[in-house]
C-alpha cells in the first residue's frame, strides 16, 4: 500500500531535530517499524524528521566503565563492534539474532527499544544489563532504568516531545558469563520468547545473576524470581533447573496464532535454562 502524504525533513543537527519534534513532528530512525505501519495506514504521521543521517546519535564508545551507544547505532555496527563483543558480549550477541542482514544494516537499537515491540530481542539483553536509557527533548534529558522504560505493549516512558539518544550499558569484567537463547517466528525472526542471561559465579556459587525475558509477556521484564533462587545457590544444572520454574513468576502470557499461553509457558523454562546454562559455561 501506499502512504499518506506526508512532510519530510533531514535535519543538519540533533538540536535540530529535537526543535522540530517539540512541535509535533515524528522522529523516523531507521524505519523498519514505522514505514510498514505507514503504509498498512496504521500511522499516519504529517511530518517525518530523519534522526538517521545525524553523527550525533551514531556511536559506540567506552567512558569509565560504561559503553555508551548512541541511538542511531545499527544492529550491524552493535553486531560488528570490537569494543561489545570483548566488553559487552550480550549486547552484541543479541544483535546477530536480529531479523535478516538487510534489517540489521538499516534498523537501530534506538528506534527498536522505542517502538518497544514485545517480541524483539533488545530489551530482554537490556534488562539482564541493567542498562540505562537516556532520554532527550529540546528542554533537556533524562536517565531511565530500563525496568522503568517499558511499560507495556508498545509502550514507553518515553514523553511526546522525546527521543532515545544513548544507551548506557556495563563492562564485563572477565568471569561474567552471557547468553541469549530464543525461539525464533520463522518468517519474521521475532522472538517468540526470548531470555538473556547474565551471570557470575565464585567459590561454586552464584554470586550474580540478572536475567531479562522477551516475547512471553506484554513488555519484556526482569525475572527477579529466578535472579533470587539462584544467588547463593550452587553453580550447576540442578539450581538452574529449579529456579527456572519461576521464570513467569507474577507474568500473564500472550498467546497469539504463533503460540498458546501454555506453549509460551514451556518455552519459556526450556529457554530460560539454556541461557543460563550457556552463560554460566562462559562464566568460567
């Protein structure tokens, strides 16, 4: 189908932009969400301001102890850095399992945690991250933990007159283990459920563990049940088996024509096993 007409901008900076937002036009990243609603008729924004072309928001880079990914960063780059895969081995494992090669050199992690679909694979990493999502508006920024930056299908804490501008994410020291394991749609490569792992072990022990999970409720979310039943426990196969029962703890399924509530529920303990599983492996 065809769009609506529609005005088109490419500002020359980021202030910009922000300025044009503030009177009500749509920021467009990289597109791969909003250009298909636009032409299914399901938005219909009058006036579209490219962030895409801005250096501004392209960049990854390590400042004390932190990565900093600036929003219009592409699944490649995020796939290809050598500073992620060394320091923050989640983040870029996470963006090979996005979509197909042609999504991944057009799409960015801003535009991605900003649509906040269920079902795709950044927020479950962002969460076993702790990550830290910086907010921008032409009145200023804000920083907001990730727990509080999704709310619900679709949803954000995101204002009207504000952007994704920076991700904040950890470095690993060097026995942290991660994972991301998900069960793949077939035509759209979405999770259908999706869990990244994140752990440190000492003197055969859990002595960390943050787990997000993607694709089974409304919005991704922090499995603090499992987090909990592992600390202090035993490193092996036997206290990932157990705390994975608690995986949906305080979750509603969704269940769609890819899957019943109860297939997402068994998914979710098989995947949420093979993540920890492969994350404690690497931990060592």
């Amino acid at each position: 189908m065809i769009t609506n007409p529609f005005d088109y901008t490419a500002p020359a900076s980021l202030s910009e932009a922000l300025a044009l937002i503030a009177g009500g036009a749509k920021p467009l990243a990289g597109g791969m969400s909003l250009i298909p609603m636009m032409k299914l008729r399901l938005a219909s924004p009058e006036h579209l301001v490219d962030l895409g072309r801005l250096p501004e928001l392209n960049y990854i880079r390590d400042e004390g102890g932190e990565i900093h990914i600036g929003a219009g960063t592409t699944h490649y780059d995020i796939e290809s850095s050598p500073l992620l895969r060394g320091k923050c081995p989640l983040l870029h494992e996470t963006a090979t399992c996005i979509g197909d090669i042609q999504v991944r050199n057009r799409g960015t992690i801003g535009g991605s945690i900003a649509h906040a679909d269920p079902a795709a694979d950044y927020p479950a990493a962002l969460q076993a991250l702790e990550a830290k999502i910086v907010l921008r508006s032409s009145s200023g920024e804000r920083v907001v933990p990730t727990t509080e930056f999704f709310l619900d299908t679709f949803t954000t804490a995101l204002e009207p007159n504000e952007i994704v501008s920076e991700i904040v994410v950890p470095t690993e020291p060097g026995l942290t283990g991660t994972s991301y394991k998900k069960f793949y749609q077939p035509a759209s490569g979405f999770a259908v459920v999706g869990v990244a792992a994140r752990v440190r072990q000492e003197g055969g022990k859990f002595s960390l563990v943050r787990v997000g999970v993607t694709g089974y409720a409304g919005s991704s979310y922090r499995a603090v049940s499992v987090e909990e039943a592992l600390l202090g426990k035993p490193a092996n196969a036997e206290s990932i088996k157990a705390a994975a029962a608690h995986a949906a703890e305080g979750r509603d399924a969704n269940s769609d024509l890819h899957a019943s509530a109860a297939y997402r529920g068994g998914l979710l303990v098989t995947y949420m096993i093979r993540a920890l599983t492969s994350a404690l492996e690497r931990s060592s």
